[in-house]
C-alpha cells in the first residue's frame, strides 16, 4: 500500500497526530533498508520536524504514477475498451507449454464486471491469473490477450490506451 502526504496533508494532522507521525517517521525509515528510505532519515536529521519544512513528500512525477499505478481489468471495461464477452487467452511460459502440447489457454471470456473468471475465481488484475495458469510470478499484462476487432492483443497494449485516455 503506498500512501502519499505532502506539507499540507501534514499540516491538517491534528497537533497531536502530527507529532507522533514525526517522532515516528524516522525511526519506521532506519529500519528499511532501501537507500531511499536512509537518504529520507538523513533529511529529517538535517531538518527541525515540523511539517512546514518537511519537504520528503514530493509529489511524483506522471511517469512515476503511470509506473506504479495499479491499473484493473475493470476499469479498461468501465472505459470501453473491453466488453462483455470478448474472448481471452493466456500464453503459456515455454515450460508449461511443453508439458501440455500447446501455447496458450483458451476459452476464457470478459465477465460482465469485466473480470476474468478462471476455475471459478474472478481476477480483476491480470498477473494473479497468469501466475495461476503458469504456476509461478509472471507478467499478466505480457501474458494475457484479448479479442479485439478480430486480432489478438496484448492487455499491455489495452492498458496504454486506458493510461492515454485516464492518466
């Protein structure tokens, strides 16, 4: 989970709030190990705490939010771009194609949440259903296509579209 504050969040904390966030803050940061996190201890360190000279929480870039964004399946069907019905297929990592003599699994349709259901499990984020189908982590967005105007396309092509129209 990601949560974003910025100088004003901070100081709309109430008082008390406010300064058990940053007390805590820094120590919550030492534990990390992320140069990230120690460069944030460093600044707090070099800074008195008070929100007005708080100056971590920059607000991030657009492609920073493109990049961690969490796009879902129902929201590419909420803007049209997936509809009901569609036909679905996962690819197959190499091993898992050779074990069963084929390349990709078939039959699978947008639901009418626009979801994905497999075995009876709906899936609104893609690589949980093809780490499902693949028996390990891998890329949904890569691994998951879509029927669209008669052609197979990548749902990562579909999620461009989404971010064009919504970022």
């Amino acid at each position: 989970m990601y949560i974003h504050l910025n100088d004003s969040d901070i100081s709309q904390m109430p008082e008390r709030l406010r300064h058990l966030f940053l007390e805590w803050l820094p120590e919550h940061l030492k534990t990390k190990n992320s140069s990230f996190s120690q460069g944030l201890v460093h600044k707090l360190s070099q800074t008195e705490l008070s929100s007005k000279q708080l100056h971590i929480f920059e607000s991030p870039t657009q492609e920073e939010n493109a990049e961690h964004s969490q796009v879902r399946l129902s929201q590419l069907f909420d803007a049209g771009i997936t509809k009901k019905g569609m036909s679905v297929r996962v690819k197959l990592k190499r091993e898992v194609a050779k074990k069963l003599q084929r390349d990709y699994i078939n039959g699978l349709e947008i639901s009418v949440k626009g979801t994905i259901v497999y075995n009876g499990e709906e899936f609104d984020k893609p690589s949980p259903l093809a780490a499902k189908i693949n028996g390990g982590a891998i890329n949904g967005w890569e691994y998951i296509e879509v029927k669209k105007d008669d052609k197979w396309v990548r749902l990562e092509e579909l999620r461009k579209i989404w971010r064009k129209t919504n970022g």
